[in-house]
C-alpha cells in the first residue's frame, strides 16, 4: 500500500515546505532589530494554542498556524571567533515553536560529507553546511560523524544506531576511537569500550582493564605507555640477551571521514548529482537526525529508544567530588552528649495516620473537611501536608480532632527557631501580572523571571511557576473536553491572530530619500532599498547586500573615508566619487558577527578605558577587574570566559608564588597594616601582575617598558626573566633625588622619549603619562638583523615610548597598548611577542639565569682587579697586590661583599659612592640598597678580612 504524501504548506512567496525541510525564519523589523534570518528545520506543524495536534480520530486538526523547529546556529553568534565563510552553520539539539507567519523561504542544509562538490554548492543561493553541534547548555562544541562511520561498536548496537539515526554526535577525541575497527580484548575476546581498555605499546592489541593480571584500576598518565604481559617478558630477555629490540609495529594511519582529495582545476557542475543530493532523505527518530554517542554514554542505553540523546558532561558523583567517610564508630565510642541519629529527639513525624484505628482515620478525615470549604485548598498538597501534620500531632497528644485549627498559616518546625509559613503567600495582581510577563520574554529561565518579578524569593517563583502551569494545562484541558462534548467533528475556534505584515514590510524602504547609497557597498542604483542594521553610515542596503545580510549575515562593506565625508559635505566632490585613483576591485570583508551590536554585555577596560565585548574584556571573578585579553597576556577560551580569574587571585589559591603582590621594579610600597585593603586596586591596570622567575611579582606594565626585562612565554606574558641583568644605571638614576616623580630613590626607572626626565614606570601610569609603541623605519645597513613588525600599513622596529603628559605638541605617531592589528592582537601582545621572548631553543631557564647572574660577578671582578692594578703600579712602581698598596696588608677576597649584612650573596652589589678618597671601595648588596634611601659611611672596607 502506498504511503500517503506528506503534508505540505505553502508559505507566501508561493514554495511549498514539508516536514524535515529547511527555511528562513524571522520576526518582524521592529522585533529583529537588524538580525538576520535564522536557519531551521521544521519538526511539526501544530495548530492554534488550546487546539490538540491530532483529533480523536487521529486526523489533523486546523487551521495550522504553528510550527516547532530545530535550530542552527551561525559560528558567529556563540563566539567572538571571525569565521569567513558565511555558509557554515553550527547544528543544535534544541527546538522552540513559532508562528507559522514567521517562515520566509526555503533554504537547503546538508552535512560536509553528503556534499561532494562543496565549492560548488557554495556557489549556489540558499545553501548551507555543517560539520559541528553546539549545545546551548554545556556551551561546547562537538563532532558530528555519518552513523555508517560508527564501527568499533557491538553489531547489535551498531545496527540501531544506523537504522534510527543519520548522524553521531561525539567529542573530537572521542572520533578516532568510534571510527576505528572493532576492538576486542586479546583475553575474552569481547568489546572494548575506550574507557574501559588498554593498548598494548608493543603488540598493539586491547585489553580490559580488569582481564589484566594484575587487574589496572586506571589508565596509565599521560605522556606513559603499557605494555602487556607476554612482552614485558619478551623485552627483558632482549635486554638480558642483549639482543637490538625490533622495531615497534605502527599503528595503522586512523582512517578519516573527510572525502578524498580531489585534484587541482574547476569543480565538476553536475546539476543532477547536486539534485539529488538535496533532495536526500535523512533518517530521523522521533524527530531528530543525530544523537550523542561520547565520552559520558553507556552503549547499551542507545538501545533504549526512551533514552535521552543530549550531550552530557562528566558526573559530579565520586571520591573527586564526595568526602569518603570512614565507618561510623562503635555506640561504646559514641561520646554521651551526641544523640543517636533516627531516633524520635532527632526527627519530625509529619504523619502517623497508618497507625490510627479505622474509626479514628474516619474521624480525621471528617475533621478535614470541616477546616475548610475551598475546593482549591483540599487539592492543595502544601495545605493537606500541613493539615495531617497538626491532626496527627493531636492524636500522638491525646487531644481531640476538634481542637485542631488552620487559622494561622504560621508553625513552628522542629529544627528551626523561627516560625515559618507552611505554604507561601497569595500572590497579588500586580506580581502575577509581571511574572507571565516575564515568562512571554525568558520562557522557563527562571531566573530571569524572579528578576523581573522583583518580589518573591527563587523557591516561590519555582513553586508558583509549578501552580501556574498545572493550571494552564489545566484549563486546556476543560476547553478541550467543552469541544468535544458539542459534537465529534467540532474543533476548539483558534484563537484570532492579528494580521501580521507581509514578509519584508517594514524592512523595505518604500520611499528612500534622495540622494541615497548603500550603507555597505556604496552603491546608488537599487530596484528595492532594505533597511541597514545599525553601526553603518546609512540606514538603508541595497537588494544585494539586504538580501545578502539577511539570509548569509554577511556585508561586503566598503570603508568610508574621512576626507570624502568631509569633501562631500562642503560640495566640491560629488559623493561616490572615488579619489586618489582607488582600485577598481573593493576588497571583500567579512563581517565580525553576524548580528548587531549588542551582541554581548560590554565591560569597560581599566587600560584604555574602552568598552568591549566579554572575551575580548576579561573580568575576574574574584576581584572584578576588567581587562583586554591581549595585554594580560591571555588567551581567552570561550567556555571559560565567564569563570577567568587574574594572576594575583589565582596565586592566592594555588600559593605558587609570593602572595606579597609588590612589583621588584617600582619603590616599596608604604601600607597600613590595619587597612585590609586590595593591592594592586582593581580600578587600575597595575593589578596586572606577572611572577618573577623568583615568585616574586612585577607589573606587566613595568617588565613590557623596561628594555632588559624578557619572558619565558611572552604570549602569555609569563615568568618574567632578567631582574638581575638591569644595569645599575637604571637602579641609580642621575638625577639626585631620583625619580622625578615621587622623588624616590629605590626601583628601576626609565627615561621620557622627548626630554631626559626620569621615572619609575608606574608612577608615570599613575600621573597619565603617555604610553604606546611607535613604529620606526629600519636602516639598510641593520635590516638583516633587526626584528621587522607590520602593524596597520607600517612596517619597521616597534619600539617602546614614555612621554610626559606636557609634551602636547610632540610629532610621534604612538600606538595605544590596547589597539588591536586585523588579528585581534594587541600592540602590547605583538611588541612582547617579537622582542621580549627569552631564548629557549638553546638554553634551559635554569641555566640563562646562572649566565646573567655570571656576567654579573665578572664584571665585578673585573673592576676589583683593575682597581686592584692601578693601586699596585702606584705604590710599588710594578704590579702588586691589590687593596695592599705598601706590600703588607693583608690580601683581599676575591668576591665583594655587602658591608652591611656581610653577605657575599646578592644579585648585584652597588658601589657606595661617598667612600673616602684613597680607600678601597665598599659596596651594598641589593637588599640592603633597596632598605635604605641614603648612603653610609665606610665602616669596613672591602680589603678587610
């Protein structure tokens, strides 16, 4: 017998749409605002709201005004990530209804592999791919592969798995495991599940964990092998024997599920292949073409056809989440004052009505009527709970059932020491009224709702929301009953909709002003003008960027110039012109997302004082300071963005570095201990701290702008290298009073760009000095060994520049550290990443320490042995010892020493500069300098013993 055809609906721009197929849908202009069109499959139709799907002899009822579908997702409305092919779509396991009056036009979605001429169906109008879910909740990504693909499954479960599903969802780790060979275990020859097995490093073949003797309580860590029994053996004979170890077998290349390249030249036009490629049927099982098939499922669930086909996530259930308690004690350990759990002082008896006698239950029940006359609260299960309670605790008093009253809505539980109310307070109009309000805006985000009801506590707004839907079901359900009682063949009358507008009324310019162009391309000749979406300079589109916007949320925007504007507006060029002989051919540039600001909540960077979108701003958590990702050295994963949380916070929790956050390079910081106060504060960018190689701390800002400082990672700006290797010119300023400033003597400082002024670097962030990077064009004679750097149309050395905020008039073309290049790299990121980077393919970070801190004593040395020869030739006439000018006095130590603390030890020994004439120079150690701001006298000289 022949299938009946499907059911059809025609949409008003004359096409006909079936279930499972694909269309544009979208609300009207006003409700939109600008987005474009989003992609769907159509799952059902359903009539009107209050009208059952099906009558009751099972034929469709009508008029069908609504339909459920499944959405897709552009890569650009779940991520900050800049994709340039408009036609790739991120599937979903997520369906909402809308009305019918909202699908546009019909449009084709197949997945990569169905596709064998992708350049060629890209090429068409109205065609989509995808190769990837999204899942809304767990707001990850995930793999989805043909069923077919499936083969290191039992047969069983394979066979129902391809015969209800299309597609398998999985996580890309998981990909290579599921499209491998059947993997059966070398000792019961039955299926190894990936987590469960082992690989053999030698032999390459499989093994449950518990068929291994001794039996593996986990898998072996990463970065480490296993091998099983019969070679271990057989490798330590090789090893006794001395005989050369064969070779370990390869594994065989992991057989992929892209399509076989194809060779250079123009793709195939095979129209009927194309045809009838989307004309393909998809499997589907209870409306949805794929299931998750990972990590966190069970393979015999699959075969359960009631089992949930969402992706999951790892379980909070276990020893890593659970305390493992030991055994409770003995009653003879028990200490006398604790009471024995489950016992009646340690809980509360709500209902004891199973022990009363059938004429007491009789009386209870009589008693229970009479508390009340409101139908509604003898079906309510908070009042009845509470009405047995008091009843019960009567009778375990003796009391009779008449004294029992519900008159006062409070009482009194056992373990707490207020009373509460047993049920929660009728709510008024007013709250009721906001609260389905919220619902039409939020659906079930309930937390939203609570929000915007503004009154009630978040367990009553999820009671109330129970009570409220039981209720609406609930008068569906009598209007569904009413229609049916006044005859067989009558149908609940659908509500009346109000007529919605045409398709595009409201987005087509039906009188466009004069002189109009398009906002993207310029263009001033259109057959039909749409509206723009905001953030361009007009508000209207021309048919082929308002047609390409909404259905491929793409712009081919043309920049618009400031000299044309400003020529244009003054008339001596006509607008459109082009000027300065621009090229024939506009450059094609994606837009950045694919649905107008805002996008995302904008946080305010406390570098730039700029807003941007959460990513591109990170908040922390813990301190709430606001960031650009790119100058904190940090790069954002979209999953974790909400959860970030800055250097200094995290160190308090893992403790691997100091938690003294001071920086090494600025003067010591004066603090009250009393004032618990947040240091560095989170309204500057000095909260920006990275650790020292010696877990202390320095600003971000202070190892960027001082020359010696390098990074061991300079992407992520981390373990800052070469404190020790800051000349002493830096720690010694020339200037008298130091830092000009704040007039202190201690901390590195650096010189402004424009005048010899000197200054530590962060008190010039703090007076609003000028910081960025400038551009500066490389000699011939230094081009082969300077770094060249491309940032916005220049090309040369990027180079670091302070200038006091009274240089107004200064011509340096400075880049702020929070502009960003075409990459969404910031300058501060790229000057870090070309010039700061320490060098690790020849050193170990160890050992380029050893070398700084060697330079360092040996220019010491150096300068004690020739003082040590001019004080010889001097006294003698010929070499002599040194510090020992009459040949007597005793022979000095050859390492300097602090004359302080005496200590031999310190990363650099400063020379005290106000030593008598004639003696033997004395030094500090870099403590004892940083300590003190003036210098002492001579007490011990180094030639002391």
């Amino acid at each position: 017998m022949p299938s009946p055809p499907p059911f059809k609906i025609t949409l008003k721009n004359g096409e006909e749409v079936k279930v499972n197929d694909h269309v544009y849908c979208s609300p009207s202009w006003g409700v939109r605002d600008g987005t474009p069109y989003s992609i769907a499959r159509i799952m059902e139709f359903l009539p009107a709201v209050g009208t059952p799907t099906l009558d009751q002899h099972g034929n469709r009822n009508e008029p069908i005004s609504r339909v459920r579908l499944a959405w897709y997702y552009r890569p650009s409305d779940v991520s900050d990530r800049t994709v340039a092919d408009c036609r790739l779509l991120l599937a979903a396991i997520y369906s909402e209804v809308c009305e019918l009056s909202q699908l546009r036009s019909k449009c084709y979605v197949l997945h990569r592999d169905r596709i064998s001429d992708l350049a060629g169906w890209k090429k068409r109008t109205d065609r989509f791919y995808f190769t990837r879910l999204f899942d809304p909740w767990l707001r990850k990504e995930f793999e989805v592969i043909p069923a077919t693909t499936v083969r290191n499954v039992p047969e069983h479960i394979r066979e129902v798995l391809i015969s209800r599903y299309e597609y398998i969802v999985a996580e890309r780790e998981v990909v290579p495991d599921l499209t491998d060979d059947l993997r059966l275990c070398d000792t019961c020859e039955k299926w190894c599940p990936p987590a469960e097995s082992l690989q053999c490093d030698r032999c390459k073949k499989f093994f449950h964990m518990e068929c291994v003797n001794p039996p593996m309580l986990s898998k072996p860590s990463r970065g480490y092998g296993w091998t099983c029994a019969p070679c271990s053996r057989a490798h330590e004979e090789e090893v006794e024997g001395h005989d050369v170890r064969h070779l370990t077998p390869v594994a065989p290349k992991p057989k992929t599920n892209a399509p076989p390249a194809r060779g250079r030249g123009r793709p195939r036009k095979d129209r009927v292949l194309a045809e009838k490629e989307e004309n393909v049927e998809i499997k589907h099982f209870k409306m949805w073409p794929f299931r998750y098939f990972g990590l966190y499922t069970f393979a015999e669930d699959t075969l359960d056809p009631d089992d949930l086909i969402f992706p999951r996530a790892a379980t909070r259930v276990g020893p890593k989440y659970q305390a493992t308690v030991p055994a409770a004690p003995g009653v003879a350990d028990r200490p006398p004052e604790i009471e024995e759990r489950g016992g009646e002082s340690t809980m509360e008896v709500l209902s004891l009505v199973n022990e009363m006698l059938p004429a007491e239950v009789e009386a209870l029940e009589k008693q229970k009527q009479l508390l009340t006359r409101s139908d509604k609260l003898r079906c309510s299960v908070d009042w009845l709970t509470e009405v047995v309670f008091r009843l019960t605790d009567a009778w375990t008093n003796k009391k009779d059932f008449s004294t029992v009253s519900m008159r006062s809505p409070m009482r009194l539980q056992k373990f707490k020491k207020s009373d509460t109310r047993y049920a929660d307070k009728e709510w008024s109009a007013d709250e009721v009224a906001a609260f389905e309000d919220a619902i039409q805006v939020h659906g079930a985000e309930l937390r939203a709702v609570r929000e915007e009801v503004g009154t009630r506590s978040m367990p009553e707004v999820v009671r109330f929301y129970g009570h409220w839907k039981n209720s609406k079901l609930g008068e569906e359900n009598v209007r569904i009953r009413l229609a049916r009682a006044n005859g067989v063949d009558e149908k609940v009358e659908a509500t009346s909709r109000e007529a919605t507008p045409e398709d595009e009324e409201g987005s087509i310019v039906l009188e466009p002003p004069r002189n109009v162009s398009c906002g993207a391309c310029r263009t001033r000749e259109s057959d039909v003008w749409w509206r723009a979406p905001k953030g361009l300079p007009t508000g209207v589109l021309c048919e082929s960027c308002g047609l390409g916007w909404r259905k491929y949320a793409d712009l081919n925007v043309r920049p618009m110039r400031e000299e044309v504007v400003s020529k244009a507006k003054i008339g001596e060029k006509r607008e459109g012109t082009p000027l300065n002989g621009a090229p024939s051919k506009r450059a094609k540039t994606a837009s950045s997302q694919a649905t107008p600001p805002p996008v995302a909540p904008q946080l305010r960077c406390v570098a730039c004082q700029r807003n941007g979108p959460m990513g591109k701003v990170l908040r922390c958590k813990q301190c709430q300071f606001r960031v650009h990702a790119g100058t904190c050295g940090v790069n954002p994963d979209p999953t974790t963005v909400e959860s970030w949380v800055c250097d200094l916070c995290q160190n308090e929790k893992t403790l691997e570095a100091s938690l003294i956050p001071d920086c090494l390079l600025c003067p010591r910081m004066r603090r009250d201990p009393k004032k618990k106060l947040l240091y560095p504060p989170i309204d500057s960018y000095l909260r920006a701290c990275k650790p020292t190689e010696g877990q202390a701390w320095v600003h971000v800002l202070c190892s960027a702008f001082i020359p010696e400082i390098n990074y061991s990672d300079a992407t992520r700006l981390r373990l800052v290298e070469g404190v020790s290797a800051i000349p002493q010119y830096r720690w010694q300023n020339s200037i008298p009073q130091g830092c000009t400033l704040c007039d202190r003597e201690d901390g590195a400082v650096i010189q402004c760009s424009e005048c010899p002024a000197e200054f530590h670097v962060s008190c010039a962030w703090k007076h609003g000095h000028k910081f960025g990077f400038e551009i500066q064009p490389i000699k011939n004679s230094r081009r082969e060994t300077a770094t060249s750097v491309e940032w916005k149309g220049l090309t040369g050395q990027m180079v670091p520049a302070v200038i006091c905020k009274g240089h107004i008039g200064h011509k340096r073309q400075l880049f702020d550290i929070c502009d960003t290049n075409d990459l969404g790299e910031t300058a501060l990121q790229v000057y870090c990443k070309n010039y700061k980077q320490a060098p690790l393919a020849q050193t170990h970070g160890l050992l380029r320490k050893a070398r700084r801190l060697d330079r360092i004593l040996n220019a010491a040395a150096s300068d004690i042995s020739s003082a040590a020869s001019v004080d010889g030739d001097g006294a003698n006439g010929s070499s002599g010892t040194a510090g020992a000018p009459n040949g007597n006095g005793p022979h000095p130590p050859a390492d300097p020493h602090c004359y302080r603390c005496r200590t031999e030890f310190s990363p650099f020994f400063h020379e005290v500069m106000n030593a008598p004439q004639g003696e033997a120079k004395s030094w500090l150690c870099h403590k004892c300098h940083s300590d003190t701001r003036k210098s002492y006298p001579v007490i011990i000289g180094i030639g002391a013993s």
